[in-house]
C-alpha cells in the first residue's frame, strides 16, 4: 500500500534475490509530489556559469539565480532572462537592470 494515501497498491520497483521490492508511494502520489520547473527551464534557458551583472563566478550553482529583467513573468526570451548572482539580485531588485553605455559592435 502506499505510504502517503494509504488507498493504492504500489508497483513494483525491482527484484532483488528472489524477492520483490515495491515503491514507496503510488503512482498518482508519485506524480503530485514531483517538483515544478520554473518557465524559464521549460523555455530551454540555460543559466550562465557566471553572473551578468558583476561577472562574479560562483562555486556553487545555487550562488546564481535567473531573474527577469523586466518583471514581466510572461515575456520568456533570452533577453529578458538574465543569470546574476544573489548579492547582485538584491541590488537590481532596488535599483533595477542598469545597462551600460557600451554599444555591441555590429
């Protein structure tokens, strides 16, 4: 029986020496507790290895978060996403995205 509804009957996870082992949870409750991507991961965003803002590079990826540039939580391209890191996320947060006066070079 399943550990967290305690209603249905688990598969079977894998045999092991003549015996079965069964999963913990069903397979409904398996499903409701799986955890949710953010939009910009189901857009195929992928976060840089160093922050946009400040060019700080993070030992660990959980240092760097993405953030959207203009709030706007719908608009999901790569030029509103941007990766910067935690300290620097606190600052555009109060000031926002300041972009410098450097043109690209076409």
């Amino acid at each position: 029986m399943c550990s967290k509804c305690n209603i249905r009957v688990c598969a079977i996870n894998y045999h092991k020496q003549g015996r079965i082992f069964y999963r913990k949870k069903c397979e409904q409750c398996l499903h409701l507790t799986k955890p949710v991507r953010p939009s910009w991961f189901l857009a195929g965003y992928k976060p840089k290895r160093k922050c946009e803002y400040c060019n700080f590079k993070p030992l660990y990826r959980d240092q760097v978060t993405v953030i959207h540039i203009d709030n706007n939580l719908t608009n999901i391209s790569n030029k509103n996403l941007k990766t910067v890191c935690l300290n620097c996320c606190v600052e555009i947060s109060k000031t926002g995205w300041v972009q410098g006066d450097l043109l690209p070079d076409e």
